[in-house]
C-alpha cells in the first residue's frame, strides 16, 4: 500500500486570514518571534493496486481537479510505502 502525503498551502501574496488570526494569538502569548504564519492543510491518500508511477499520477491529478485550488494554492506531495495495516 501506498500513501500520498499531499500539502496544500495558500500561494504567496494571497491574504491569509486564519494565519494572520494564529499569529496574533502567539503573539498574545508572548512569542514575539514568530513573524508570519501562513496555515495550510495535510491530506493523506491510502492507495492500492497502483505502482509508484501511476500513484504519482492519480494524485497529481487529484491535486489538480480537487483537492487544492491552483488559482490561490500550490500542492506538493510525497509517496511512502505503508505495509501496516
């Protein structure tokens, strides 16, 4: 079995509100270094019965129709073997 780790996060100069809120919020904590935030989200996709290449294709392809808007966000992703089950 494989999984795809698949990272969405907003494009650069996109308005970031929940990250602006977050920042706010350490910063009422006391974490003056914190700068920016910028949140994002993780999907994870449990695939079988496809090899490596033909993952890499489904989630690619995933990404681009569904899970991530490419008009504000960028996607990457990453395969790993997961034989426990």
């Amino acid at each position: 079995m494989l999984v795809a780790k698949v990272f969405v996060k907003l494009k650069d100069g996109i308005l970031d509100p929940q990250g602006q809120t977050v920042q706010h919020a350490l910063e009422n904590l006391g974490y003056d270094a914190v700068q920016q935030v910028r949140m994002g989200k993780l999907i994870e996709l449990k695939l079988e019965g496809v090899d490596r290449e033909q993952a890499r294709q489904l989630v690619d392809e995933a990404c681009r129709k569904l899970l991530a808007n490419p008009v504000i966000e960028n996607y990457t992703f990453e395969l790993e073997e997961n034989g426990a089950q």
